[in-house]
C-alpha cells in the first residue's frame, strides 16, 4: 500500500440475505483529501461507511485502514485503530443524558490516562475550535438547535485529535445558511488540522465545495471515482439525474464560475 494512502478497499462484497449491495468494490481514499461518497437510495453508501468503520463486516474482500485489516486485528490494534479516527453521525447521536461537555469529554476519559482538570482544558479547546461559545458546555443536547447539535458532535469527533474524519450527511437539517458555515468550518479544520476525510452526502452545495474526489454508488458497484467536473461528463443515468438535474444546476454553476 502507498504511504499515502489511509483507506484500501479491495473487492469488496456485501450482500443482506439474497439482496446484493456491493458487488466487487475497490476504492482507495488518499492522505490529505476530501472523498465524498454519493448513491442513490439502498445504494450502499452508509454501509459502506459503516465497513470502513469496522462496525459492520462485507460478505467478501478487504478494508484496511492505515495499512492495517479492519477485521483481523487484536483488541489493542482495534483500539488504536479507532482512536486515531473520528465519526460525525447524521443526526449528531449526542447522549442525550450527558451535558454538552460529558459528551466532548466521553472518548477522553474513557483513555483513562487524562487527569479531569486536562479533560476540562481540552473539552473547552475543542469547543472553540467548533466556534461553540464556553457558555454552553453546561447545556443538555436538548436544549441546543440543531446547528449547534452538528458542531458539538463534530467536537466529539476531533476529542481525541484523529487523522481520519468521517462525516455522514453533515449539513442534514441545515438550512442554507447554517450549511454553507458548516462546510466552512469542516475546510478550515481539515487545513488547520491535515484531517482526511470521508463523507457520505446528497447535498451538491457540499459536494462542489469541498470534495476533493467523489465516489458513485449505483448499480452495486462503483460507476465513478474522480472529481466532479470530470463525473458529470460520465454517461450514467444516475450520473444525469443527480448532477445533471434541477438541483444541480446550481451547483455545478459554482463550480464551473470557481474553476
């Protein structure tokens, strides 16, 4: 495997029963880059998230992550596996018991190497690097707006300072405004902290304004790898539907005035 490369995926198969999912899928993500996945509905798009996270297993192939197997290690390379990635799940999946800073502080006391006044120091950095104000590390999850669930999660996943990001359906829920703030804060992090992230997303606001590399999902396999100005030329019917249709024109304006 290249030294720059963080994920390796090599025929991979998934299937549910008699339902095929994946069908030989094979997919490297790079040091450094932005990799969008994108699929239609049932596309495998999660699942395939979920296999790079080692939480689900392919019914056939291979996932490594920084050269090592997702499913043939001991505990104590699974953990360092883990710990050196982090996850921003769809609806934020904050505990709902837990205020906002038990919630940052969770992955770091469970190391059980940090003292609580080292956890606090932390807590607060990483919420101020979300942009979050001090003032609400105190609140319940339920008294936040769903702008502020997002990037409070996103602390969660940076607690323990990780090289790899996953991030699914980030700007779910968003509004515009909220969204276009949202994808800032996630390219300034990745410049501030050399993050490589993988994002699974429908939005093509997102897509066109951070994706280094898009992935296509359909048909159980993988129909396109590359950036989205050469995707769009490829002659898929999902191709069409999704980048080509009303939803996409603007987008792809922006891209074709950025580039």
């Amino acid at each position: 495997m290249a030294s720059d490369c963080i994920i390796e995926i090599e025929g991979l198969h998934t299937h549910f029963g008699s339902t095929v999912i994946h069908e030989n899928i094979s997919l490297n993500v790079y040091k450094g880059e932005i990799l969008s996945l994108v699929g239609g509905s049932g596309s495998g798009k999660t699942t395939l998230l979920r296999q790079m996270l080692g939480l689900e297993t392919p019914a056939q192939g291979s996932v490594k992550i920084f050269g090592y197997s997702r499913y043939d290690c001991d505990f104590d390379l699974l953990k360092s596996l883990r710990n050196r990635s982090g996850v921003l799940f769809q609806q934020g999946a904050l505990f709902s018991a837990l205020t906002v800073f038990d919630n940052i502080a969770l992955p770091m006391r469970e190391l059980h190497c940090l003292d609580e006044e080292m956890i606090r120091d932390l807590v607060m950095l990483k919420l101020d690097m979300v942009e979050v104000a001090a003032q609400h590390a105190n609140k319940m999850p339920a008294e936040l707006s769903g702008g502020m669930i997002k990037r409070v999660a996103l602390a969660r996943a940076l607690a323990l300072d990780p090289e790899l990001l996953f991030l699914d359906e980030p700007t779910a829920g968003l509004d515009p405004a909220l969204s276009e703030s949202f994808v800032e804060l996630i390219q300034a992090l990745r410049q501030e902290l050399t993050l490589t992230i993988v994002m699974v997303t429908h939005d093509l606001d997102t897509l066109a304004a951070i994706s280094t590399r898009i992935a296509v999902l359909a048909d159980q396999r993988l129909v396109a790898l590359g950036k989205l100005a050469d995707i769009i030329k490829i002659d898929h019917p999902f191709i069409k539907d999704f980048f080509l249709g009303k939803r996409g024109q603007n987008a792809l304006g922006k891209l074709l005035t950025h580039s």
